[in-house]
C-alpha cells in the first residue's frame, strides 16, 4: 500500500513537471496533471491539497537537482573565476534548453505561496555562488567584498538577463552561445573576475 501511495504521488510530480515544461504553470491545470498521471483529480488532492502546494514540490525538487549540478561545480579544485563563470554558464544552457520549465520557475507570474518559494531557492542558489566567491576572496582572486548581497546579485542577474531569451511572448532565437558568454562575462565583472 505504501508503495502504490508513493508511486501515486510521483507519478504526480513527474506529470506536473512534463506540463510545466510543455508550457510553464499555466498548463499545468490539476484536471490536466491528473489525466497525465492516470489519477482522479480528487485522488491527486489527498496527495496535494492544492495547486500552490503541488508546484512548490515541482520547483523545490527541480531547484534540488540545479544545487546538486551547481554544488559540483563550486567544488572543482579550479580556480574561483573558472568555477564562478562555469557554474552561471551551466544554469544559463540549461534554462535556455527548457525554456517552459525555466520560465515557469523564473517569472511566470504564480501564486504568492509558489512567489515565497522562488524566492527560497533563489537564496540556495545565492548560497553555492557565495562559497566561490568566498574562495576567491580568500585567494585574493576577488577584491574583498560582501559575498552575501554579491551572491544576491549575481543570481539576480543571470535570471533576470534569462526573462526575455525564455519569456513566452519574446522568445527569440538570438545566439545562445553569444548569450551564455556574456551573461557568463558579466556576472565575473561584477565581482572583479
């Protein structure tokens, strides 16, 4: 029994997450997500007693996946710029290569409860890009600094830059490469790489 409740609710997560990137939140109605995942949608509410609760779980386990990705890089025995640069360029593909899922956790406008939640992992994300920085302060790579409001406006940066390349109505086709690199560029100014 418990496995088949634990099945359920993945199999929950898993649809939500394939309509999410199929077209961003406003896909993802709960009618839509059940039929994907082969359940009522009465049955998907004892698992997930509203819509906000379902998507925080979609976008904390997706951001979950970017640290562990992130974290790897933050730890490679490479110099802070190669780290720092490698890690932006790395969160840059992978939103321009799912630009529905990464919109969605991004801009799409959502629920205050999903908004709190954004804003959570956006500190996470602070979190690993304040250890680089922080190891270059220490090496004197960087110029001192404060790596906590500079790890704020790195993440800021990057997403922000990522609004209209992944935004629905102004996804272009610009050069992704010429992008990755200069949002790469500036965010190692910013901090004196």
């Amino acid at each position: 029994m418990e496995e088949r409740l634990a099945d359920n609710r993945e199999r929950i997560l898993l649809a939500t997450r394939q309509r999410v990137a199929d077209g961003g939140f406003r896909e993802a109605q709960v009618s839509a997500v059940a039929a994907a995942a082969g359940l009522s949608t009465g049955t998907l509410y004892r698992y997930f007693p509203s819509k906000a609760e379902l998507f925080v779980e979609v976008l904390t386990r997706a951001v979950d996946q970017e640290i562990l990705i992130l974290s790897e890089i933050a730890g490679r025995d490479v110099a802070a710029s190669e780290r720092l640069g490698a890690a932006v360029a790395s969160f840059v593909r992978r939103a321009l290569a799912g630009p529905n899922l990464a919109y969605a956790f991004i801009a799409e406008p959502v629920d205050p409860e999903v908004e709190a939640a954004r804003i959570r992992c956006r500190k996470q994300f602070g979190d690993v890009f304040k250890t680089i920085l922080n190891a270059g302060i220490d090496s004197g790579e960087f110029p001192a600094q404060d790596s906590d409001a500079a790890a704020a406006c790195i993440v800021g940066a990057f997403t922000e830059a990522l609004v209209g390349p992944i935004g629905p109505s102004t996804r272009n086709t610009r050069d992704k490469a010429r992008l990755i690199e200069a949002i790469r560029t500036f965010c190692l100014r910013a901090v004196g790489g």
